[in-house]
C-alpha cells in the first residue's frame, strides 16, 4: 500500500502552476512555510522554458575538488535509490565542497541516465555542463555552469540535505522551475489547487482595477479591501 497522501496525478495537476503561484497558495494552506522550504538564493536554468517539474525527492550529497577518500557512497547504490520510486521524482543534491560547484555531477551522461531512471530533473547547489547536450526535457536548476566534472564523487545518499536553505528530506515533494525550488508538505498537495485558486481570485479584484482606463487610487483602495473578504 502506498505511504503517500496523494497519488500521480495529484503532483501531475500542480505542473499548471509556476513555483512562485506555488508558495503563494502555501502562504494560505500552512502560513508557516512563509519563511521557510524553499530556495533562497539566484539559481540557473538549464532550460528556461521547461514547464514545472514536480516529484519526490531523491537526495544525495556530493563532492568534487578532492579525489574520493574514505567517505563515498555507491554509485551502483545511487542508481539503485533514484529508481525505487513509485511516482516520479527529483533529485536534490547538495554539494558540500568548501566551493560548491567546483567539479560538475551534471552534464550529459548524468542527465540522460537520471531521466532513463523516472527522475524529472535536480535541483543542486553545484554546477553542470555540456548545456546544448543535456537529455531532452530534463531541467536542472543549479548555483553555476562549470567545464569540468574535477572529482565529483557521491559521498552520501538518502540523509537530508539543504540546498541554498531548502532542506529536503527522501521522498519530500519538490516544485521546482526556473524561478527556484520549494518543498511541497505531503498534506497540502491535494489542498493546494483550491488555494491557489482563492489567491487567483483575491488578485484578480485588483489587478482588473489597476487594468482598468479609469483607475483611479480610491477604486485600488476598494478594491484592496474587497479582496481581502473573498473567501
């Protein structure tokens, strides 16, 4: 029996909406996630036109400025882990170098076995490359591009991880476009569509007054407070 609170098409229906549209019907459902779970810092799209991926975590951490010593994880492992999963996923890998993104774990090899294994994309601190060869379809949202994979090594997989301050957790539910990155919790994904909708319709009041040829500042102050009663 499946351990989730929603099922495929549940994280396929939030592919509709942008990351930002995504925290915006957090806000409503678990106000405390206002400040926290998602991407804080500017990130880099492989691919700025890729619609939204959405997907359980699959989280590792990496290295890349030193050979591999004492302390590394299996690749074979790795593989393993990204496809035991039952719903698409998306692997989130922190690099942990004193320079992240020092060596690339993404580029064109990488892309295309994760695709082949159900993963979405990554979202990661380090690097990537070979940005004209990547897997079709496959998005990557990164801290930098790099030309070089240096010694880039697994060093661990399936333990938490942060990644420009979105900690994530295995088989956390993870949004992500070129806007950034936002952990979705399990049981607000079947509650967000509606919220997401009573923001649109809250914004909506006011973006038809500021559209308007008449508009004037006491229609924006109605229609403010108008919006704040809609329910």
């Amino acid at each position: 029996m499946s351990e989730h609170v929603f099922d495929v098409e549940d994280l396929e229906r939030l592919k509709q909406w942008d990351t930002p549209t995504i925290c915006n019907g957090l806000e409503l459902i678990v106000p405390q996630r206002q400040s926290v779970g998602f991407t804080v810092e500017q990130m880099v799209a492989a691919h700025r036109s890729l619609p939204p991926i959405v997907g359980l975590a699959r989280v590792g951490t990496v290295r890349s400025s030193k050979a591999a010593g004492a302390k590394v994880a299996n690749l074979l492992d790795w593989v393993r882990y990204v496809a035991d999963a039952e719903m698409p996923t998306v692997v989130v890998l922190e690099d942990i170098d004193d320079n992240p993104g020092y060596g690339a774990f993404w580029g064109e090899v990488n892309s295309l076995v994760h695709r082949s294994l159900g993963a979405q994309g990554c979202v990661t601190n380090g690097s990537f490359r070979d940005c004209d060869m990547l897997a079709p379809g496959f998005q990557i949202l990164g801290g930098r591009i790099g030309p070089s994979h240096a010694h880039v090594h697994l060093v661990d997989l399936g333990q938490p991880v942060n990644v420009f301050g979105m900690q994530a957790g295995h088989n956390d539910v993870i949004h992500a476009d070129y806007h950034g990155a936002v952990v979705i919790p399990a049981e607000a994904v079947r509650k967000l569509p509606d919220a997401i909708q009573l923001v649109a319709r809250r914004e909506k009041v006011i973006l038809d007054v500021c559209n308007d040829p008449t508009f004037t500042v006491d229609m924006l102050v109605s229609a403010i407070r108008s919006s704040a009663q809609i329910h």
